[in-house]
C-alpha cells in the first residue's frame, strides 16, 4: 500500500476559502475515481491551521500515476488560483518492517 499526504493552508480571504471550500467536492469525486485508491481521508490542523487529505493506494505505481495525472495538476492548479497556499505532497510506502497496521 502507499499514500499520498497533501497539505495545504487555505486562503485567509473568505470569499476565497468559500469558494475554495466548495470547489472541493468536485476535486474529491476526482480522485474517488482514481485507480487503485483504496480509501480517502481528509483532515482539519486544529493548531497549524493546515488542511490535509490522504489518499491510500493499492500500489505506488497507482499513487504515482495519479501524481502525474492531468487531474492532479488541474486540482493544483485550481488550488492555487483560488488562494490556497503552502501546497505540499509527499508519497509514502508501506514499510517493510510493519507491512500492515499494528494494534495494542
């Protein structure tokens, strides 16, 4: 499995995070559709004030191929026209050492 974690801040003008915040339904029915995505979550930073969404794959092939996706790049670009800042993505995999989820 691996995911990808997306960060951002939202815009600090409000009709631009109304906005923003509307369009994201659409950009979330974007990647419901991705191959190979197993679950998306989505996450509110209560003390950073950043948003996040991660996305688990199947496979980093799949993860990576929705990376270089035109969709991607049309949610980014998107994102940025609208105001949200400090975009960041990082892909992650599975570590071999604990190959699934570990519980007490």
């Amino acid at each position: 499995m691996a995911i990808i974690v997306m960060t951002w801040q939202n815009p600090t003008d409000q009709g631009k995070a109304k906005t923003s915040d509307g369009k994201a339904a659409a950009w979330r029915q974007i990647v419901l559709k991705q191959k190979g995505l197993v679950e998306y979550n989505a996450f509110t930073g209560i003390s950073t004030g950043r948003d996040m969404a991660v996305d688990s794959f199947r496979s980093t092939a799949d993860a990576s191929a929705f990376l270089g996706s035109k969709e991607f790049s049309t949610i980014v670009a998107e994102m940025k026209s609208l105001g949200v800042t400090d975009i960041e993505v990082n892909l992650w995999d599975q570590h071999p050492d604990v190959p699934g989820p570990l519980h007490p």
